[in-house]
C-alpha cells in the first residue's frame, strides 16, 4: 500500500448538469457503488438462505461481526471514494466488506446444498466461504488500522506486522480447506460434509497449526490496533484527534471479540462495534466533528463504572438484605434499590471527576472555570479583571499561552504566557458587537483538548466578553471625561479670549471716547458729537459681540421659541418636521444637543446631499427622545469618511448617554437617528 497517489481519477469522468451541485461520475465511484450494492444484498441472500434452512442444518452461529460488515463497510467506503477516490483504505472497506458478503452467501449456501443433499456442491462452497473470510478479515482487521487515518504504514517498522497478519490468516484458511471432515459421531448435522481439499497426512498437525494461527491473527489485530496508539502518541493535537475515534473502535471491537470467546453474550457487543467502525474512519479521515472523541470515551468510561460499581451494590444490598431479613423479597428489593440510589449521584460525579483529571489535567470542569472567573472578576477593576481571564483560560485550556486585545482607540492587550506566531483566533462579541479578539496558544501535553476546549471556550467565551465591554466603557467614560474636562477648558479660553480681546478692548476703547468727549465738549461741540456718534457704532458693536457670545453658549430661539419651534426655524420651506410628544420639560443639555445635531444634519443635507427636501422628526415615548433626519438625496458614498459634522454629532450624542446612526446606501438618501435619554424632571437637580 502506498497511500494516496496523485494523478487523474481512475475512468473517465462525466459531470452531470447542474451548475456548482453536479455530481462527478468516475469509473471509480461506479465500481464503489457497485460494491455498496451488491454487499448489502449479498448479507439479506444469505440471512434468506439460513431463514429457510432445516432447523437440523442451522448452525448454532449464523450472525458474526463479519455479517455486520457487510452493510456499513462498502457503504461508507463508497462514500469516502465519492470524495477522495485515490484513498487506498476506502477501497480496503469496500473490498473487505464484499469479500464479507461472499463469504457469508457462499457459507449459508454450502448448507443449503447439504441439506438438499448436493454434497459435492457443498464441498466446493468451502474455498469461496474461506477465501471471503480471508481478505475480509486481512483488509478490515489487520490492514485498515495499519493504514488509518491517512493511508500510510505510521513507518517501515511496522512491515513485520503486516507480515505477521498475512502469514496467520494464510495458515488459517490452509488450516480449513486443507482439514479432514470431523468424525462422524461428532459431527452436529446429519451428515458429514466433505472436504474436496483435504490432505490426510496433514490431520496431525492441525491443532497445532490452529493454535499458531490464532494466535498470530490476535496478535496482529492488537498490534495493529497499537500501531495507531503509536500514531497518536506522537502526532500533533489534530491528528490525535483524528485518530482517536478509528483507535477508540477498533480497541473496543478487539476488546469485546477476545471478550466474546470466554463470554458469548458478548458476540453481539462486538457485532456492534464492528458496524460501528467506518464511521469512526470516516470521522478521522474527513475530519469531521473530531473533537468530540474526548466526549465519546468520557460518557463511555462514566457509564460503564456507574453500571458496574450500582449493579454490585444493587446485588451486595439485595443479598444482604435477604440474609438479614429472610422470608421478605420485597423488603430486600427495595432495600438494594435505595442503596443503589444513594450511590448513584455521588458515583457519577467522583467518576466524572476521575476521567475529566485523567483527560485533561487538573481543571476539567468548565463550570468550575467559570466560578473561578466570576469571583476573580468580582474582586477587581476591569483592567485587572482582563488578567484574570487570560490566567483562567490559560488554565483550562492547558495551552502554552491565551492573550485578550480588546479593540478599542487604543487597543489594549494583555497575554498570559506566549501564544506563538500563529494563535487561534476567538472573536469576542457582546450583544452583536465585536469588542475584542482571544489568541490561543498551541495546546500543551494533553491527550485529548479538543472538545474540552471548545466546552471551556463556549462557557467562559461570553464572561471574557462582558469584561472586554467593561474595559472599553471604562476607557469611553476615561476619554469623555478627558473631553469634557478639555471641552470645559477650551470654552473658557474661549470666553476669556471673546471678553478679553473683543468685548474688553471695545469697552475700553469706548471708556476712552466717553472721556475724550467729556474734555471736547465744552471747547467743540462738533468734535464731541462726532465722538458720541462713535460711542454709538462702538455700543452697538459690543450689543452685537454680547449676542453672539450668549447664542454660542445656547441658542436664543430655544428660549424664545421652544424646541420644536426653533427646529422648524432652521428646516427649509421644502422640509417636514413631526413633532410627536411633549416636549416642554426637557434637560437644557438635551435641547442644545438635538438643535446642533439637526442643524448640523440640514447643513450637510444643503452642502452635500443635493436633495430636493428633508423631513426632521422629534418624538418623545416616555424618558426617551427620538430624533430622526432623512433626506432624499444621493446617500453616503461607498466608501465614507468620518468628517467633523459627523463626529461631533455622535459626541453630543454620547455625551448625553445616547447614541447616533447615519446610514444611507448611494442613491436612496441618508438617515441620521438619534437616541437621547431624558431623566425624569424630578431627578434633575435645581439650577
């Protein structure tokens, strides 16, 4: 076997119509569906055959694990095939699993002649029976696990294995065709079927030959099956993964076949796992859902325990019970049953306990993760909280490294051991909102981490989150108390530079013209009217720079007008406004900022949207105000850039606690929607 080979697909392929879903027809795919076909319908052949067969004529066995074979190895092989047709263990289960098929129709046929009384014909049924069970069980139990999950002998090592395997079912199949027929008062059928190939000088030393070829059949199985426990041991975290579920299946179906020869109840145990074993191949070669292995092997470990350990105490109580109380059933019953319920809850915990510390360390409860978080959180701001999450992540996920960014205007990131150049990436989503990213750092010595780290990632995910939210609402509240404080600032330097440069020197300048008309009064009366003429322009300047200065501070037409007034002053004769609610009592703080968010919008709506009118809505639903400006102009360009108007919307907006959203796809207009809280009146403070 030399895995898989490059190359066109065998057969000339034909495409069927119907665009990206068409199915890709290939001589390869037509042989593995001819074999998915016909192998189920040889095992339904052959259970008709033994349905239909004198009781005296069925054997005491006539459902084996290779009869499971038949209906799920070709099955899934084909389905492999479908999508990688050069993978040589694909056609390892579509070959094995219709030399299975042979083998039980041609077995079932052999006493079928017998009882009908064709004995020669029955005598030959034997090499087609032999030679079924003989690739059978060299593709399935010997060859497949050397070559799973990739295709390739784990090294060259492992040739003697494979030798060891052919040598033993060689001398197996020898063993059988070359026998002599039983005596006939041994013989548990009504007449002895003959053998056409038996060699009498070799009846000596059958057992012998048996004993050795069974031997080295368990032998190569179990080696084979160790051969991938090899694999896994040296492989990275995905491909132990990927090998998890074919070794986890061949290890049970090899556990309970041994199980099954000391103890036949258990044949059907591994009937079922030998059903049970494309699946997991299947998994392990398309990679699909491999982290759930660890899941698998837990409950199974978890179940079988708690089975064993309350059946014992269900007996160990009954028992004793009946000693105790002889003569009453019933109380025994119910005495065993109540102790196997105590024992039930504390069992299933401790055990659960057991194989999450075997599986993955220390910390293998996610909930308990998730405790240890909440208090570190508790006990610490959000920045520090952001520590704790790393740690507690690093923890549980067992990995060299997590890191938190946390995107923000000035990202910060905190990392818990290194994470490497190329980490997983978690995005960290609050509310539908992108607050951050988690890094995760290649996996520690661990045997199985997938699923557990995706249950630890899926709880604690969330948490990492809400603490990313609060460390970007502590940074926003840090900026706008910067921008506050810097806004405060600016405005009185404003104010100072207005009264200072402006009204000052005016008033000054005037104090001098007062004073120089006082002296020109009485010696020119002419000059002294000039000079008051100047005091008047220069008054009036001043009434002038004192107006402007107050409607900077807050518009006049608020007072003078109200809200929805002063809106319908600055919209245009072309423009709708809606007013819906009262809106008589609110905050001067709101006032001011819807009037600059409206006229800041109709300015950009005159300057650049080239619309024909615009429509302004303020509308009041108890202690929330909504405030909407549309236009139908030509929208937001593809690519838009925040500019000053935009920006200094969304501030008054977040100054107040709200928020503002401009959309507009090109050509179907632009909407500016505001959302500004409005305390109840009684909760403001007096001016």
């Amino acid at each position: 076997m030399a895995g898989e080979a490059g190359g066109n697909d065998v057969g000339k392929a034909a495409e069927l119509p119907g665009g990206a879903g068409r199915v890709r027809v290939t001589g390869a795919l037509v042989v593995a569906v001819g074999m998915a076909v016909v192998s189920p319908v040889l095992g339904l052949a052959a259970i008709l055959v033994w349905a239909g067969l004198p009781a005296a004529w069925v054997p005491a066995l006539t459902v084996s694990p290779q009869s499971a074979v038949v209906f799920t190895f070709p099955a899934v092989g084909a389905f492999l095939i479908y999508h990688r047709p050069r993978l040589n263990m694909a056609w390892l289960m579509c070959v094995g699993g219709l030399a299975a098929g042979v083998s039980d129709l041609c077995s079932a046929m052999m006493f079928r002649a017998a009882a009908d009384g064709e004995f020669a014909v029955a005598g030959w049924m034997r090499l087609p029976s032999q030679l079924g069970w003989a690739v059978c069980g060299l593709f399935l139990t010997i060859l497949l696990p050397l070559y799973s999950p990739d295709g390739r002998l784990p090294s060259r090592r492992w040739r003697p294995v494979l030798v060891l395997g052919c040598v033993a079912i060689a001398l197996g199949t020898a063993r059988y065709l070359l026998r002599m027929p039983p005596p006939r008062e041994t013989y548990p059928y009504p007449e002895v079927i003959p053998n056409p190939f038996r060699v009498p000088a070799l009846h000596p030393y059958m057992e012998i030959v048996s004993a050795v070829s069974w031997t080295g059949i368990y032998a190569a199985m179990a080696l084979a099956a160790l051969s991938m426990a090899v694999r896994m041991r040296r492989a990275g975290p995905v491909v132990r993964r990927q090998i998890g579920w074919p070794l986890f299946a061949f290890c049970g179906y090899v556990l309970f076949l041994v199980a099954g020869t000391v103890w036949p109840g258990l044949r059907w145990a591994a009937i079922a796992w030998a059903a049970a074993i494309p699946f997991a191949v299947a998994f392990a070669v398309m990679r699909y859902r491999l982290y759930g292995i660890d899941t698998v092997v837990s409950r199974a470990f978890v179940a079988t325990g708690v089975v064993v350990v309350v059946s014992a105490v269900y007996f160990g109580a009954g028992t004793l019970s009946g000693l105790l109380v002889s003569g009453y059933d019933q109380v025994a019953g119910v005495a065993a049953a109540l102790f196997a319920g105590a024992f039930f809850q504390p069992l299933r915990r401790a055990l659960q306990r057991a194989v999450d510390r075997l599986l993955y360390g220390a910390v293998g409860d996610p909930g308990v993760l998730a405790e240890r978080l909440t208090q570190a959180v508790r006990r610490g701001d959000p920045a520090r909280a952001l520590t704790s999450v790393v740690s507690v992540l690093r923890d549980g996920l067992a990995v060299e490294g997590v890191a938190v960014e946390v995107a923000d205007g000035e990202p910060r990131y905190v990392e818990s051991g290194r994470v490497g150049d190329r980490p997983r990436e978690v995005p960290l989503v609050w509310h539908g909102t992108r607050v951050g990213r988690l890094l995760v750092g290649p996996p520690g010595p661990r045997r199985f981490p997938a699923a557990h780290n995706e249950r630890v990632l899926a709880t604690l995910t969330p948490y990492a989150a809400d603490v990313a939210h609060a460390v970007r609402m502590a940074a926003d509240l840090q900026r706008s108390r910067e921008r506050i404080l810097t806004a405060r600032e600016e405005e009185r330097r404003r104010l100072r530079r207005d009264l200072h440069d402006g009204l000052g020197q005016t008033l000054s300048s005037l104090a001098m013209t007062i004073t120089m008309a006082r002296m020109t009064l009485k010696k020119s009366p002419e000059a002294a009217d000039e000079l008051l003429r100047d005091l008047h322009a220069g008054m009036s300047a001043v009434t002038q720079d004192i107006r402007e200065l107050v409607h900077g501070l807050r518009p006049p037409a608020l007072d003078d007008l109200g809200l929805a007034r002063a809106i319908r002053e600055l919209a245009g004769p072309a423009d709708v406004v809606d007013v819906e609610g009262d809106l008589s009592d609110l905050p001067a703080a709101v006032e001011v900022a819807v009037y600059r968010i409206v006229q800041e919008a109709l300015t950009n709506v005159r300057r650049h949207a080239g619309a024909s009118h615009a429509r302004i809505v303020l509308r009041r639903v108890r202690q929330v105000l909504r405030v909407l400006v549309e236009d139908d102009g030509r929208g937001l360009p593809e690519t838009p850039r925040a500019g000053v108007g935009l920006g200094s919307m969304r501030e008054r907006a977040a100054e107040l606690g709200g928020i503002c959203v401009v959309t507009g796809e090109p050509g179907t207009g632009t909407r500016v929607e505001v959302m500004l809280p409005v305390p109840d009146r009684a909760l403001i403070p007096p001016a």
